[in-house]
C-alpha cells in the first residue's frame, strides 16, 4: 500500500466517510481533509490557547508540514 492509499484509509477510518467519497478526493482534498482532521484531534485534546498562541502553533505546525513535504518531493526526485 503505497502512502496516499494508506492515508485515504486514515481518513476513511477517522472520518467514517464513505469510500466513493474518499475515492474521488484530489490529492490536495485529501491533504486538506486530512489536515482539518488533526487539527480537530488536536483541538479536542488540548487546553485552550489565547489567539497569539494558536496562530503561532498553527504556523509552526504549517512550515513543518512543508517541510516535510519538500524532504519527501527531494527524496522522491533522486529515485
């Protein structure tokens, strides 16, 4: 299972959406989707942030997601 089958799997699992419906997902959709997922897992589970905080966290949690992003495409390109 290569790593864009697996994550629509995640997301089918935490989401209980149907499969069509993750199926027809974009490759940006289904970051997107996963994304707001976490985001929600990370709200339930933490204490509340004032608004300076959150956004800072938020930015963090966006540039290490980029990041990791561009390592993978580098990593990818040198196959």
């Amino acid at each position: 299972m290569n790593r864009k089958d697996a994550a629509r799997k995640r997301l089918l699992e935490s989401t209980q959406k149907s499969a069509a419906s993750v199926e027809v997902l974009s490759d940006n959709e289904l970051a997107t989707a996963a994304y707001r997922q976490l985001l929600r897992t990370i709200d339930a589970q933490s204490e509340p942030l004032d608004p300076g905080a959150a956004e800072a966290f938020a930015r963090e949690e966006i540039a290490t997601m980029r990041m990791e992003k561009r390592i993978r495409t580098a990593l990818g390109a040198g196959k």
